[in-house]
C-alpha cells in the first residue's frame, strides 16, 4: 500500500525530531498516577491514589513513601515498588540507573504486600513511552510484577472486583486471577502482563509482536550431535540395566530418547534437552546399581575423583580467552553455572553420607545428575569455542559492564523475591510443605547471586554473568511465575503475553548486531514442551529465553545509542530480526509500528540521558 513507505518516514522523522528536541533538555520531571485497591478486612476494600514521579536524568534512586514517610511501607511493598519501576521502564527503553523515582502511596495506614506492583510497572512503562505526566483513568490495577514482565496471581481480587465496581470503576488483574473472581465481578480484564495491559488502558485491539532470528548453523550441528551422543550414551546405559531394579522407570528413559530422535532434525536443543534428561536418569539408575554392588564407601572414592574433575575443568574455563563472539561468552557463562550445580550437587551428597543422612537413591540421584552437569560444562565449552569467529565480537572489558548493570538487576529481583516468599507464607496460609520447597528454592537462587557477587569482586565477570543469569531464570521459572497456571486457555494467555515481550526485546537487541544463543533455543523448547502437554514448564522456559534476551538488552540500555555502535562491539552483518506476515488488518501494523517506535524513542533518549548523567557526575 503507498501509506506505508509515507508511513516509515513519518516515524523516521519523529524519532529523529524526538532525539533532536530531547537533546535539548537539562532535566525533565513527568508525574504520573493510578488507582490501586486494596484489601481492609474479610470483606471490606479501599481505593488508594498512587502517584509516581520520575525525573531524568537521575542516580538510579527509587523511594517508596507513604502519607507518613517511608516507615509505614512493608519490605515486601517496597521491594516489589523498586522492581516495578525497574520493569517499567526497562520495557519502555530506559536504563533506570539513568533516572530517579518516587512512589508515594496516598494512605496513612501501614502498607504491606506485592499487589500494587503491577500497576507501577503499568504506570512506569506508561509515562516513559509517552513521555508525559499521565493518569490511568477508569481502571484500578492490581497484581503482582514478575521482572519479565508479567501479572503474576494476588489475594483478595472479589473484594477489589467490589470495590472498583462500587466506585464506578473497571478492575484491571492478572490472568492468574480469573477464577478467584465469582459472577459478580462484571466489570473486569484480565491481562497477561504490560503489553496487554497498556492495551487495555489504552482501549487498542489485541496486537501480536513476533521476532525471530537464525541461529549460526554450526550451533544447530553442534546441537545435533549433541543429542546423538546423549541418546547413544543413555541406550549404552540402558543395555546394561536390563533386568536390574532401580527407583526409576527406564520406559520413560525410553519414551524421550524416542521423543528426542524424531526432533533432532527440526529442534535440535529441544532434542538434546530430551536426550539429557533420559541420560540423567539412565546415569542415576546405573549408579544405583553400582552401590548396591559396592557400598557406600566406592560411593566416596567416586565423589573424590568428580572434585577433581571439577577443579580441572574450573582451571580450564578461567584460562579461556575473555574475548569473543555473543555466543562464545554467553556459552562459556553457562559452563560456569552447569559446573556450580556440579559441585554444589557433589558437596551437598557427600555431606549427606558424613552424616549418615542418605538412602542409596538419594546418593545415586545425585551422582547421576553431578556426572551428566559436568558433561554439560565440556559441551558448552566446546561448542562456544566453535562459535567464537562468530560477529558480534565482544571486547573483554565489556564483560564488567554486562556484569554490573545486568547484575544489579538480578540483585532487585532476588531481593524482591525473597520478601514475596516470606510474605506469600504469611498471608497465604501456604502448607508446610509447599513453604519448605519455596525456601529452599530461594535458597538456591540466593546462592547463585552470592557466587555471582563473589565472582564479580574477583575480577571474573564472565563467570558473574553465568551465575546472574541463573538466578534470574530459576527465580522467574519457580519464585515468580503465576501461581495455580496449569488450565490450558490462562497459560495461552501467559505464552502470548511472554512472546510478544520477548520479541519487543529481540527487535532492541538485534538492531544492535546482539543475538542471544539461548533465548530462541528455550523458546524453541518451551513450544515443544506446549506439545506434549507440559504447559508449566513450557511457561517456566519461555520465561528462561526472556531472562537470557535481558541479559543482553541490558547492555544495549546502558551502552549503547540508535547513532552509533556500541563502544568494545564489532557489529556483525547478519541480517535483522524478521518479523512473519500474516493477513491480519493493516490497522494492526499501525498500532505494531507505534508501539516499536515508542520503544526505539525511549532507548534513543535514556542513552542520551545516561551519558549526560555521566558527565553531571
């Protein structure tokens, strides 16, 4: 149609005009606010006014107050404030460091609770793309934020439901949330996260973002002979465990080393992702076998020489180039992590057995799965070394910079996390056991942070980088995914909302020559998953590919500027992101296009402001 090139120069000259205008601008303060109910006893709601104001440039300083200051704010309140607010305008194209924000909760009652949070992500999001004071009118907001993006599940939405409908107003909350709602909250929308929400405030039609881009073929070989190896060494496993007892069910071994081969073709990591976990358990079926056999102190001989193996590979992955391709580092990343579950894993049985705390199983399991994480470190490593040459090729000194903005972003997210499990065992009556897994779960996320700290004080970004990316993954897939998604049409919701996201991050990053090697693979993985009826854990994996496309557009908020590279990147000269076309109207391409300019606009104008805040200080 002849309105669409008229189309790309209108939006070609706005962002150019919005770049020169912003320019111009010493300091800017945008003020914005939203109706948020909330919960007064079993059966009574209230409306609270909450205000957000930004002003850029800023330090980074994020404050949570109430009508009587920042004492009556509950942690779990501020925390999930300060990840709103980071989540906001990480999606509108803003580095947060590069701006400064205050909350002001319009109550003079103590405030605790995860619940307003979506709505200042909403709000956040909102103000920095249009950059101007603005009001959501017409809606309360409620629900938790997750740090991907998304509407994760809260309590008392019936009474909100009320509340909002008494006072004329329609209750925004998450999917999550529809079916705590009875027949008489008429006035309602569910939402999967920011896009669909700042749809629906805005009164837009529903818009489908996809981006996608190829991965290097020498990675899907690699992935390939990956798989092949698996599913030869877990049938090897298997030949000799014929008629032998173990605690697992080798036909399932079978069924995915089945599965894996007929997708190694199409899905090359969905298939070496199967094959591993048919290798893990084949593994832990044969070490089973061997303590029955030999006892537990061939058990202890056993852990000895993988410790060994262990500290050999750690030498070997401190001695690699600190130089290289996207792919190269962020593989070599992984290596650090896959080998920390290693060690992790061996120390943990070992003190088991000191103890005499343990069951044949129990050390067999994690034998198995110790032996397999290391096989993964030495499979990392090779295919990132056959990916190095690969352009974009990043300079060494860049990966303190990926380290420390991405790492402070992880840090608000397991911050955020461990006061959303305390609170959510408080308020929620979770049973015991439930709990249990909850804290030990944080427990697991809290120590990859901590090994990331430690890493990262020693001059070892590299392998900081591999344990902050851990940690946001497992917090997303466990600590922050919508609790009770497992009904097949509010995962949808959730998928939907989680690719749209993704492919708005994707389209930042790969206009700037960055590519993850991770998120496609995981995504990949997560529609497979979706097919076999593992609609969790499809959700679980989506939200691991958003995590690693974070990790990279972190970088590009901080580093970068749409006029030019990215200091310490050789762009390559691989195609862009393709967007698939579909016969949906033209309108949706319009509304597609404003979106992604909105996007563009504000990561051209938080460069500029970073580096003007850099000077100022």
């Amino acid at each position: 149609m002849r309105w669409k090139p008229l189309l790309a120069g209108l939006l070609a000259i706005i962002l150019i005009l919005g770049y020169a205008s912003s320019a111009q601008q010493e300091k800017v303060t945008i003020t914005g606010w939203v109706m948020v109910p909330a919960v007064e006893s079993s059966d009574k709601g209230v409306l609270i006014n909450i205000t957000v104001t930004i002003t850029i440039p800023g330090s980074g300083v994020i404050r949570v107050v109430g009508e009587r200051g920042a004492g009556t704010v509950g942690e779990t309140t501020r925390t999930s404030m300060v990840m709103a607010v980071k989540t906001g305008s990480l999606y509108a194209g803003y580095y947060w460091g590069s701006l400064d924000a205050t909350i002001r909760i319009g109550t003079r009652e103590e405030v605790e609770g995860p619940s307003g949070g979506f709505a200042i992500a909403l709000l956040t999001y909102l103000m920095l793309v249009t950059h101007s004071n603005v009001g959501i009118k017409g809606f309360v907001v409620t629900g938790a934020i997750s740090p991907d993006g998304l509407a994760s599940k809260v309590g008392g939405v019936s009474i909100k439901c009320r509340v909002a409908q008494e006072s004329g107003y329609t209750l925004i909350l998450p999917l999550a949330n529809v079916n705590n709602v009875g027949p008489q909250c008429r006035s309602m929308i569910p939402v999967g996260g920011l896009l669909s929400g700042l749809r629906s405030v805005k009164g837009a039609p529903e818009v489908s973002i996809k981006a996608s881009y190829p991965l290097p073929g020498e990675y899907n070989r690699s992935m390939r002979e990956t798989a092949q190896r698996y599913i030869g060494e877990a049938e090897k496993l298997l030949g000799n465990l014929r008629g032998a007892r173990t605690p697992w069910t080798l036909e399932w071994v079978e069924g995915n080393i089945t599965r894996a081969r007929d997708l190694v073709d199409e899905h090359p990591y969905a298939a070496a992702s199967l094959a591993f976990v048919a290798y893990v358990v084949a593994l832990q079926s044969h070490y089973y076998v061997q303590l029955e056999e030999r006892g537990v102190r061939w058990a202890r001989e056993e852990i000895s020489r993988l410790k060994s193996e262990v500290e050999r590979l750690k030498g070997g992955l401190d001695s690699k180039p600190r130089s290289g391709s996207v792919y190269y580092l962020e593989f070599l990343a992984t290596a650090y992590s896959r080998l920390a579950d290693a060690n992790s894993t061996l120390y943990s049985v070992e003190s088991l057995i000191a103890k005499g705390l343990y069951t044949p199983a129990d050390v067999a399991r994690d034998l198995g799965f110790a032996v397999a994480r290391l096989d993964t470190v030495r499979t990392w490593v090779s295919i990132a070394e056959r990916l190095r040459e690969e352009k974009p090729v990043i300079r060494e000194d860049l990966a303190k910079t990926i380290a420390l903005i991405f790492g402070d972003y992880v840090r608000s997210s397991v911050e955020y996390a461990s006061e959303l499990v305390k609170y959510m065992i408080r308020a929620y009556n979770i049973p015991e056991e439930e709990a249990a897994y909850l804290n030990t779960y944080l427990d697991v996320v809290r120590g990859l942070l901590e090994r990331a700290d430690r890493e990262a004080s020693k001059g070892n970004y590299l392998a900081a980088v591999g344990f902050y990316r851990e940690a946001l993954s497992k917090s997303l897939s466990r600590i922050f995914v919508p609790r009770d998604v497992t009904e097949r049409d509010l995962v949808d919701g959730y998928l939907s909302e989680l690719s749209n996201l993704q492919s708005l991050l994707t389209i930042a990053i790969a206009s700037r020559g960055l590519t993850s090697g991770l998120a496609p693979a995981y995504a990949d993985y997560a529609m497979v998953r979706y097919r076999l009826g593992d609609y969790e854990l499809s959700l679980g994996l989506l939200e691991e590919a958003v995590a690693s496309t974070i990790l990279w557009y972190t970088l590009a908020l901080k580093a970068a500027s749409l006029a030019g590279p990215i200091e310490g990147v050789a762009l390559a000269a691989s195609p862009p992101p393709t967007t698939p076309g579909s016969n949906a109207l033209d309108f949706y391409v319009v509304v597609t296009l404003a979106i992604l300019l909105s996007f563009l606009l504000g990561v051209t104008f938080s460069a500029w402001l970073s580096s003007r805040a850099t000077r100022f200080t």
